[in-house]
C-alpha cells in the first residue's frame, strides 16, 4: 500500500475528473490524502480518500483586473494567471498541511503547473499529473498573433510573473523556472481525462500521454432530480448551464427567456447557488425548469442538447452521453474546446459578442432538426467510453509510479 497526496484545482471542472480515479486507487488498496477547499470535502470523501483542506478566495480572484479569466491575447497572461492565480495561493497551504507526513507519489492537477514539481521536488516524490482538459501543446495564447499585446505589456507580464517565481523559488530553495516552464506537465505520467480521437494535435505529444476517456462516477452531493419525459408536452429538451464560475450571468439567463419562451421545447435551467433570480421571477417562462444547481450527470442523460460555456468538464459529460452542443464560448480554454467540438461535427459556436435571441435559438434549432450533430456526439462519446476509464488511469498510475519508486532519486548539489 502506497500513499499518496492528491492536490487539485479547486474548481468543479478539475475535481469531479479526479474522483473516480482516487475511488478506485483507494479500492486498490491506496493511502490517498486529497487537498483541497472544504466546499469539495463531502463528494471526495466518498471516494474514501482523507480530505485536508485550505482557504482560497476564488471570488476575489476571479474579480482580480489582471488575473479574472479572459481570452488570452498572449501566452504570458495565461502564464501569469497560473502562477499568481494558482500557484502562488495555493502551494504554500499544501506544503504548511502536509510538512509533517510524508508520501510516496503525487498527483496533482496540470493548471497547478509547476507548483506540481514544486511539491514533487521539495517532498522528494514521484509525480503524475492529472489533465482535467485538452493536453496543451502550447499555452493557451499562443494561437494568437504576437501583436495582440505591445512590448511594453508583454515585458511588464514577464518581469511580474518571474518575480513571483524567483520570490517562490527562493522561499522554498528550489530554481527557478524558466517562464514557459511554469506552465508545463511535469512527471513521467500524464493523465488525460478525454480521448484521442477528440484531443486535438494529438500527434504532437509523447507516449508519457495516456488517454483515458472520461472519468463519469456518482456525486453524492448532487441533489435529487426527476424529470418523466413521458408526461411533457414536447418532443424534445434542453439543458442550459454556464458551469460554476461564471453562471451569475442574469443578462443571459434573461435572453434565453426571451429567444425561447414561444417554442415547443422544455428547457432545464441550472442558474449557480450564488445567482440571484428573483429579479426574473415574474419572467421564467411555462417551458422552464429552473434550479440553482443540478445533478448534471443525470440531466445529461434526459436532454437532446446542451447550451453551455464549453467548459472541458460539462463539454465532456455530455458528449460521454452523446449529447450535442450549441456552444458560447467565455474564457480560458473554451474557445479551443468549442472549436474541437465544431471540427468533429458535434455542435455549434455562437460568438458571445454576437449573442442575441435570435442567434441563439437558431443555433439550438439547427442542433435539434440535423441528426448529424447527434451522429458526431455519439462518435465522440463512443471514444470516452472505450478509452478504459479511471480504471485504467489507476492502473497505469500505479505501474509507473512502481517502477520510478525502484530507480534511485537523484541527489542535488
């Protein structure tokens, strides 16, 4: 028996990926010690794993000029947001509560970056690390033209971000990173929770790249929720979620009302448990359902299509249950999810810039009445499904964490 420390971003889209695969190392026989924020402590708890947990100020981040999640016009904002955003609040909670056990492997999550080696280095342990959306070849950022920032922004970024590095490196005594280095998959094994038929540039990473499909495992969190399609009014449904970061959106919630409150369709709202909707009270239309949150996982298998933010997370549980997607776009790595999901045939782009009742519900029709998009949603679902799941993750984990545990660590001078 093994133990291991599991450090996560701790947001939705990171966490529930992780579960069935620390379920099933604790079935193993695994020691798991997961990290993370109290506000997860009840779902990883039912994997069996014991739960440390820290503070972090998600809102206040999120709210922060420079690091508020944004389409990234350069590498180097994504490079600043992981390392200021992440890294820096993060890995000093996780060393203060681990500091006096120790370990035998790490898995942490590829956002965290080089706070993963961080740990791996200074507890003097294997690492894997844990992939929670596409495998980036590049930073996100780096698709766009290097005239999308002037010098003087780009220089700025740069010299912010290394002295947050250079102030991490010495507190700890460890190097420093180069900067395209913060951002990085370290560890002999990386786990990618998607297939390769829908990972894009596939034949541009190495064999350390193990694709396992999606990690779908019960929330026990999640609340009860039963809809009879049987006895609707309409042939077909349709979930709405922005995910839960960026859900307290009433300005959209408000267009969706006004684009389809005239069509033969039910509709099932999740609109955040922080968003307020009683400005909307008096205007959620008859062929609404609308919850602060929902059990995702159970909705998915009762709709026909999916109006969301192209999180990887919600992306990837509905297309493990081939559902197709009209997709909006926001932050971070939606674009490039969005766009893979547009190539393979499996739902459409609405530009947030353009967004407008009419837009949007022409979008959803489209998805509905063309049975291609159900075709390619159900080829990609097919490949998450048969890419061997979190049982498979745990056992190439565990295979490769054995052999580095039997090779010598090097020493530093």
């Amino acid at each position: 028996m093994a133990r291991v420390l599991v450090v996560i971003t701790p947001a939705e889209g990171h966490i529930n990926p992780s579960l069935g695969l620390v379920q099933q190392l604790v079935k193993c026989g695994e020691e798991v010690t997961y990290v993370c924020t109290e506000e997860y402590r009840k779902r990883i708890e039912a994997t069996g794993a014991k739960v440390l947990t820290y503070t972090y100020a998600r809102g206040s981040f999120a709210d922060d000029p420079v690091l508020k999640p944004i389409i990234y016009k350069h590498p180097y904002q994504f490079i600043q947001f992981v390392l200021r955003g992440l890294i820096e609040p993060v890995i000093p909670e996780v060393f203060a509560l681990t500091e006096q056990d120790s370990y035998d492997y790490l898995i942490y999550d590829y956002l965290l970056g080089w706070g993963g080696q961080m740990i791996a280095e200074r507890l003097g342990i294997p690492a894997v690390c844990s992939i929670t959306s596409f495998a980036f070849v590049k930073p996100l950022g780096s698709e766009h033209d290097v005239d999308g920032l002037d010098d003087e922004e780009i220089q700025s970024i740069y010299e912010s971000t290394m002295n947050t590095a250079r102030q991490l490196a010495d507190r700890y005594q460890l190097s420093v990173p180069d900067i395209h280095d913060i951002f990085k998959a370290y560890g002999r094994l990386k786990i990618v929770h998607t297939s390769r038929y829908f990972q894009p540039q596939v034949e541009e990473l190495d064999d350390s790249y193990i694709f396992t499909g999606s990690s779908i495992v019960p929330r026990t969190d999640a609340p009860d929720f039963l809809l009879d399609r049987h006895q609707l009014p309409y042939a077909h449904t349709v979930y709405i979620s922005l995910g839960s970061i960026l859900n307290n959106n009433i300005d959209f919630y408000k267009l969706c009302f006004e684009a389809f409150r005239n069509e033969p369709i039910q509709f099932i709202l999740s609109s955040g448990k922080d968003t307020d909707m009683e400005p909307l009270a008096g205007h959620i239309p008859d062929n609404f359902i609308v919850k602060p949150y929902l059990p995702q996982l159970e909705v998915l298998q009762q709709v026909d299509a999916f109006i969301t933010h192209a999180g990887m997370n919600s992306t990837s549980e509905a297309l493990y249950y081939d559902v197709p997607l009209v997709m909006i776009p926001l932050t971070s790595d939606q674009p490039m999810v969005a766009q893979q999901v547009q190539e393979l045939g499996a739902g459409v782009i609405v530009d947030k810039n353009e967004l407008a009742p009419a837009v949007l519900r022409n979008a959803l029709l489209e998805v509905l009445n063309q049975s291609s998009y159900k075709q390619h949603a159900r080829a990609i679902g097919e490949s998450l499904r048969q890419a061997g799941g979190y049982e498979r993750a745990a056992e190439m984990v565990m295979n490769v964490v054995s052999k580095a545990q039997s090779e010598p660590i090097p020493t530093r001078n």
